[in-house]
C-alpha cells in the first residue's frame, strides 16, 4: 500500500521470493506506480503496480498473506483529500 518509488516492496519481494508467488503494489500516484514498476525490474522481481486508493482497486477472492504500508514521507492535499474520503474525516 501506497508503493511510492517500488524500494521497500522489491527488497521484501526478492528476500521472500521463494514463499511469494504473487505480489501487488497500491499507489495514488500513477507516477509512483510506474516507478515501481521500473524499480522492481532493476531488482529482477516481478510486481503488479495497480494506481488505486489502498485495496478498494483490488478483487481478491484468497486470503492475504502480508500486507505493508509505506506512508507518504511528504504530505499533499492529494493525499489528505483521498484519506478523507476513504477514512473520513478523522486523520491527523
């Protein structure tokens, strides 16, 4: 969730590729999303960047085994209206 450049998911995806047969990446920002894409295979993994709020992009009909949040580093009113609206009003 929230994959920004694709780092932190394709160090998690190489180290448990063996376990892992499926990985997907969220992000806001359709940016982020393509960057992820990249960083992933610079790293020889192979993730599925999806441009949507948190999982409400996703059908998933099994279980999730893991799920990581990479928080914005830099708040925008972007970021702020989406939580908003997925939250409500009660964000920080």
């Amino acid at each position: 969730v929230s994959c920004g450049s694709g780092c932190v998911i394709s160090f998690i995806t190489r180290e448990l590729s063996s376990l892992v047969p499926l990985t997907f990446a969220t992000d806001l920002n359709a940016d982020a999303c393509r960057a992820c894409t990249r960083t992933a295979g610079a790293n020889q993994v192979k993730i599925e960047a999806i441009e949507t709020t948190y999982f409400s992009g996703l059908r998933l009909k099994s279980s999730v085994d893991l799920v990581i949040c990479n928080p914005p580093y830099v708040p925008t009113d972007e970021i702020y209206s989406a939580s908003a609206q997925h939250f409500g009003n009660n964000i920080l």
